[in-house]
C-alpha cells in the first residue's frame, strides 16, 4: 500500500505544482489562517482515490468538514492537502502534500511529496523510512549545545542553537530530522494532527525520538484532531530538549 499512497501523493503534488504562478483564488479561513482553491482541489483528489484505495478508513483533513464516524473506525486517513500553504503562495518550495494513514490511533503509513525540493518522503510503520528511496537516518547528537534547528531566528534562551533553512511546512521541519540535517524541532502550541501524523512516523521510523511537547506520547485520530505541540529531536537530545522548553510550554498550557 505504500507504493500505491506515495503515487497518490506525487499525483496531488503535480497539481498543485502545475498550478503554481497560475491564477487562483485565496482567503483566510480565520486571522493569519490562509486557503486557496489549490488547497481544495488537492483535497478532493485525494480524497478520491485514498478513499478508493481503502474505502474503509475513515477521514481526517485541514480542508474538509471533519466526518464524527471517523472517531469511531479502527483506520483513517490524515491528511493536509497543502502543508505550508504559505510559502506554496509566495511561490517557494518550502510546502508538501502530507498523507498518513493511522490504524488503532497509531500512523502506519506516511508520506510527504515536495515537488519543489524534489522530494519523496515515505515510511512505514517497523520498516523504515526513506527519501527518494534511500534510506534515511536521525543524526546521533548527543548534547543539545550546537544542535540545528530549522529557524528563522531564534529566542535569547536558544542562542547555543544553531539555525539552518526553515521550510514553512512543518512537516518537512520534522523530515529534516528524520534525515539527519536538522536535530530538533519543537513547537508548543495547540495544532492539527494532520500537521504531523505523516512526518512523526517517517521522523521514528529514521530513529529520532517524536513526542507532543511535554514529552507525551502522541496519539491521533483523536476526537479534538488538535495535539498540543511537537518535540522530534535527534534521540540523544530529546530529553533535554523536553526540560530546556517545559517551562515555555506550561506557560502556553
């Protein structure tokens, strides 16, 4: 099933691809919360053929009124049809069709397509993960002094950090651990399980440690679809990282 997701996936991505520089239609769904018909199509396109792929999973997506009998069915599909819709408007590569298929609240299958970057990441569950079909692996960092983030910019607190390239897509933030060029990422705030359901597996199933922001354990097809932050971080930092920014994320809480 995975090879047939990932097709799935590179299928929606060229449509928004081919639509980039086109002229289309774009709003906030709420303050600072953008859409665009490009977001829309891409959704209904996978929504399509995943359902047709297992016409048994329920659905979870930013771009569709969320269904009250996904809750209830042991599969579902998560999905973000355009993850950074931001940089996808500004006309910059830093987004990604995000696809995970979650079985008894666990993701078994996920993959991320950045035409962009040129980018296919795939994983799944006890198998591995891979970029463009090479297998990929968390870097093995061991103090969190020096370790990269993908930031803009970062807080007074975390200048020991060193900063490299932010995509606006988080999950392509996270894939950056899975693959060893950034060692952590953490944000603590309320947001979407379709934020990250893809990327927490490909981030795992690469060897780096993914939690919410306090250090839980994160669980989806939940009844909110929210969880309250991420932490996917090089393993031999995590914990650290989760006591740097504890204080941070009570205070969010």
């Amino acid at each position: 099933m995975l090879e047939e997701v990932a097709r799935i996936a590179e299928a929606a991505a060229r449509i928004a691809d081919e639509a980039m520089g086109t002229e289309f239609r774009q709003w906030e769904k709420k303050p600072g919360e953008l859409v665009c018909d490009i977001d829309l199509a891409v959704d209904a396109y996978l929504r399509e053929h995943l359902a047709a792929l297992d016409p048994e999973a329920g659905w979870l997506s930013e771009e569709t009124v969320d269904a009250s009998d996904r809750y209830e069915r042991r599969r579902v599909w998560v999905v973000d049809p355009i993850d950074g819709t931001r940089d996808f408007l500004r006309r910059r590569p830093g987004w990604a069709v995000s696809i995970a298929l979650v079985e008894d609240r666990v993701p078994v299958i996920g993959v991320l397509a950045a035409p962009q970057r040129g980018e296919l990441w795939t994983a799944e569950a006890g198998k591995g993960a891979w970029r463009n079909g090479v297998a990929i692996r968390a870097s093995e960092r061991a103090e969190l002094a020096g370790a990269r983030v993908p930031a803009e910019q970062l807080p007074r607190a975390d200048r020991d950090l060193v900063p490299v390239p932010k995509p606006n897509s988080i999950a392509l933030r996270i894939a950056l651990v899975a693959s060893g060029e950034a060692d952590l990422v953490a944000s603590f705030r309320w947001g979407f399980e379709w934020d990250i359901a893809a990327a927490a597996l490909i981030a795992q199933e690469a060897g780096a440690t993914v939690t919410g922001a306090l250090g839980q354990p994160l669980t989806f097809n939940t009844a909110s679809g929210q969880a309250f932050g991420v932490m996917a971080a090089a393993p031999g930092i995590h914990a650290a990282a989760v006591a740097r920014m504890r204080e941070r994320a009570e205070a969010v809480l």
